[in-house]
C-alpha cells in the first residue's frame, strides 16, 4: 500500500469513527462515544504523520509513540495549535478511563470530547491538505513513482484558536507563508541536526584511528 492511499484509508476510518461517536452520543453510551472520538483523532494524527514523510513501516506502534510523534512534527513546528495538539492527549487519557475503569463518563464530559474530536479532525485536516477529494485526485493523477517523495504538509492554514484568544481569519496568501516558513524552519532544524550528528560520528572516528596509531607506535 502506498503513502498517499494509506493516508486515504486513515482519513475514512477517522471520518467514520467520528460520525460513530456522535450516534454513540446521541445514544446515551458515553463510553463508546469517547473511545469513538480518540480513534477518529489518532487516525487522523497518523495520516498527518505520513503526510510530513514518515513512511508506513515508522508510523509508530503504540499509542503513545503516535502521539509523541504527531507532537514532534505538528505541533513543535508550529503547524498545529499546541492547545489543540493537547486534547489528543487527554483525550487518549480519558478513553482508557472509559474502556478499563468503572469511572462514569458524563454526558457533558462525552459531547466535549465529541465536539473538541470535531475540531481537530477539521483542523488537521486542513493543514495538512488531508481532505478525501484531495487525496484521492492525488492517488488517481500521480503514478507510482511518486508516491516516495515527502510533501509539504502545510498549505491551507487558518490560525487556530490560541489559549485566551479568539479564531482569527488570515488571507489564503498569508496562510501559504505562514505555513511554508513554518515548515522550512522545521526542515531546516532536522537538517542541521542530522549535519551535527554526522559531524560528531566522524570526529569520534578520526580521534579513534588517530589513538590507535598512537599506541600502534609505542608498542612497536
């Protein structure tokens, strides 16, 4: 399976278990609704994931290493809201309440989860350009040698809500730039990380054979 459709399958099991967690809501199981509305958030994050290059045999594992990871790449540089990028947490916290705990799930508490799964699904969603159609003409129009090439995540990027504040409506320009000196901020910190990495490995290596020469002489 490929990126791109990978990312597709992801986008769909999301969508459809957020629409589950809203029947499950209107239901009355609250339990159901928040497991529901954490998987919707986890898939979405994992094809957000793809989308900044991961590839599907290191998307992480564990529930904790997704969220770490989509803490590392979406949230760090700036693309998405760290507020918004908390609830995924909490919520991940409060659907093993649900699923391993006798703890009552409230209905307020449920709708909440619901509603705040709603708006990172949209928010993610968005920026990174992770909407059906979108990936779907991708997949129909781009051939296979494509698919290993990493995307620019960001494109269409609102301004989400920050803590105190309200949502702010920016110019389609002005998200573009935003988004696009976000990313190759980004780019640029892992770049020179990996340069400084490479450097040190090589220096390590040359003060060894130059150690070695040293003791190579005295033994002779």
């Amino acid at each position: 399976m490929t990126k791109k459709s990978f990312a597709l399958t992801l986008v769909r099991k999301s969508g459809r278990a957020l629409k589950s967690a809203q029947l499950d809501l209107t239901d009355g199981d609250y339990d159901s609704a928040v497991n529901r509305s954490y998987y919707a958030m986890f898939d979405m994050a994992r094809a957000a994931l793809l989308r900044t290059g991961v590839t599907e045999d290191k998307l992480p594992r564990t529930h904790s290493g997704v969220i770490n990871a989509f803490r590392q790449q979406a949230i760090l540089p700036g693309l998405i809201n760290e507020q918004l990028g908390t609830e995924f947490s909490r919520t991940e916290t409060l659907r093993i309440m649900a699923d391993y705990t006798g703890t009552d799930i409230s209905q307020k508490k449920a709708a909440d989860t619901v509603a705040k799964a709603s708006l990172f699904l949209q928010t993610v969603e968005r920026v990174f350009d992770l909407s059906e159609s979108s990936l779907s003409k991708e997949y129909e129009n781009k051939g296979p040698n494509h698919d290993d090439k990493v995307l620019e995540p960001a494109i269409d990027v609102t301004k989400i809500e920050r803590p105190g504040a309200h949502l702010q409506q920016v110019s389609l320009e002005e998200q573009r730039r935003q988004a696009r000196e976000n990313w190759l901020r980004y780019r640029q910190q892992r770049l020179q990380s990996e340069h400084a990495s490479s450097r040190g490995a090589k220096e390590k290596a040359v003060e060894k054979d130059q150690g070695d020469s040293f003791d190579d002489g005295l033994g002779s």
